[in-house]
C-alpha cells in the first residue's frame, strides 16, 4: 500500500488540465449536488479517479509539477511523492522552512545561493539568535533574523470505510442540512446563496467582485 499527504494529493489534482481534456466524465454522486461549481466537481471527480486508480490517472490525467526555484526559501520544494510505509520518516514530518530576507534576495541570484549554503552550514546555531543574527551581520553585511515557517503535520488519517448504504446516508444528511440551512436563512443571505454560492473562493480574493449587480456590496459578500 502506497501513502500520500494530503497537501500532495491536492497538488496532483490542482495538476490537471481541464481545457485539454474536457470535463472529467461520471458524476460526484447518486444527485445532483446544486452547490458545486465545475471547479470544484472536477477537482472531486479527479481525486475519485486517482484514489480509484493511481497509475491511470497518472498515466491519462496528470501533468508533471514542474518545480521553479524562486529563490524565496533557504529549501526549495520537490516533486509529490508516495510512500510506502505509514511510519515514514518523510511522510510524518513537520514541514519546516526558512524565508530568505529581502536585503539577500535584493543583492541576486548568487547572493542567495551564497546565503543558502551558509544558512545550512550555521543552522545549528538557530537556537542561540542572538549569535545567529551576529553571524550572518558579520558574514553579509546586514542585521537581519530569518523568519521561520512551520507547519505541523496534521498525521496519519485513518478513513472510515463504511459500507455504500452507510456513506450514501451520511452524505444525503449534509445535503439535507444545506438545505435546511438556506430554507431557514433570512432574505439577505438567501439572496447572496442564490447568486454565490459556486463562488466562495471570492472570500479569500482580495480583488474586487466583477458583475456584482446585487443590492450588497462586495465586503457584506465577502463576509457572509
């Protein structure tokens, strides 16, 4: 048995190109699920095809993640992979990172790539900042402390494998529930589900909402 990250599997899915091969054939589910956008049931239908079978999906769907360095981080991301044992090492760590201060991005290429290979040399000293930070200003030229990303891996998910009757119960209950939501939602929020609602991602965008013709504006939008 092969395992994947999460984070992984949605690259691989966020991989497929839909104006090449045209909307994936089959349907999400038993009904029509009226709130999804074709985004969002491609995306769907592509990891059903890929947890179905992984080497068709590679072989039919997927296309390469081709890795650019942007010279941002002292690691550069690699490619998604699977692995093989549930206890890897890879698989169950943390993600750690390194941004790399503008005042080094801004001197170029080589500049960064000089940073890069001192920052793993010295990393050992990230636990004494004020020693780090000293170091670097003697080495660069600038005072600076690299920020620190991190994140946590979330684990290993076990899935529940329920049996067809089981899964289609639960998931008829979440569709009956978005329902009831908007059937006792007040006139407002009716009226922006109704135009919306296969558009949620505007809540992240900070641009403006185009063809807005409603009687909100975009914040109250954004907002709800």
């Amino acid at each position: 048995m092969a395992y994947l990250t999460k984070s992984n599997s949605l690259k691989i899915i966020a991989r497929i190109d839909f104006k090449q091969i045209g909307n994936l054939e089959g349907e999400v589910y038993i009904k029509p699920i009226y709130f999804f956008s074709d985004y969002e049931k491609n995306n769907l239908l592509g990891l059903k095809e890929l947890l179905k079978d992984p080497e068709k999906f590679i072989k039919e769907y997927y296309k390469p993640i081709e890795t650019k360095d942007n010279f941002k981080y002292i690691f550069e991301g690699g490619q998604p992979a699977y692995h093989f044992k549930s206890d890897c090492e890879r698989l169950n760590s943390h993600y750690k990172n390194f941004e790399i201060p503008q005042e080094i991005r801004d001197k170029g290429k080589d500049e960064v790539l000089k940073f890069r290979i001192w920052f793993k040399e010295n990393q050992y000293l990230l636990d004494k900042p004020d020693v780090f930070v000293a170091r670097i200003q003697m080495a660069f030229g600038v005072v600076i402390n690299p920020k620190a990303i991190d994140y946590e891996n979330s684990g290993v998910e076990e899935k529940e494998n329920l049996n067809l009757e089981d899964l289609e119960k639960r998931i008829n209950k979440f569709i009956f529930d978005a329902g009831q939501y908007f059937n006792n939602a007040d006139q407002e929020k009716k009226d922006i589900i109704r135009r919306f609602q296969k558009y949620t991602f505007l809540a992240y965008s900070l641009n403006d909402i185009q063809n807005n013709n409603t009687r909100f504006n975009d914040e109250a939008i954004k907002n709800f």
